[in-house]
C-alpha cells in the first residue's frame, strides 16, 4: 500500500497531541482539559485511517467528516489551553498551525469525496 500523506500528518499530530497531555499532567496538574484535547487529537488519525479501510466511499466520506470534526474540536481545547495559561503562546502556535493544516486538508478531502459521490 501507498504511503497516505494525511493520515502520516494526523500520526505525527497524534504523537505531539500525547506530549502535550504528558506535559499538561506532570508539569501543569492540569487532567480535564488535557484527557480533552488527547482524546480529540489522537481520534483525528485513528479515523483517517478507519477511513484508509472503508467498506464504500460513503464509509470513507463519514470517517473523514468524523475526523474533520475531532480536528475542529482539537482547534478548540488547545485554543483553551492557551486563553487559560496551561500553554504559552509559542508553542501553541506551532501545534495549532499543524491542527489547521490538517483541517484544510480534510476539508478538501470531504469536499471532493461529496463531489464523486454526487457524479456516479
């Protein structure tokens, strides 16, 4: 199988999304809002790649709508982390711009899918 680009981005946003949770815990005794922000960024991936498997492409299009939405709901944690003070700005900025840019792609993922299934 091919190497799927979106599905290594949301790995790689996965891994940085546990970091931060280990980090939230240990240094900032902070455990709701990081068991938020877990839970969301690391469902991005594991829909992304439910939806690599799919039985059909309407399979595919709701795994990707699922994982676009966790992504919107991750923008959204880490956004409060930043306004409560659990993270400084710079590092936010970082781990949002990777959160956006998985957005962006999902939604050009939805997009054309919706576009293919409403053609055949």
């Amino acid at each position: 199988m091919k190497e799927n680009l979106v599905y290594q981005k949301a790995f790689k946003f996965s891994i940085k999304i546990v970091n931060l949770y280990k980090y939230l815990c240990k240094y900032k005794k902070e455990y709701v809002l990081s068991k938020q922000v877990l839970r969301s960024g690391t469902s991005i991936g594991a829909n992304i790649k439910e939806g690599i498997f799919a039985q059909s492409k309407k399979d595919f299009l709701s795994k990707m709508n699922i994982a676009l939405k966790e992504c919107s709901e991750t923008a959204y944690w880490l956004e409060l982390l930043t306004a409560t003070n659990y993270m400084d700005a710079n590092a936010s900025k970082s781990i949002l711009g990777e959160c956006t840019e998985l957005n962006k792609i999902l939604v050009s993922i939805v997009k054309t899918t919706k576009e293919k299934l409403t053609i055949n």
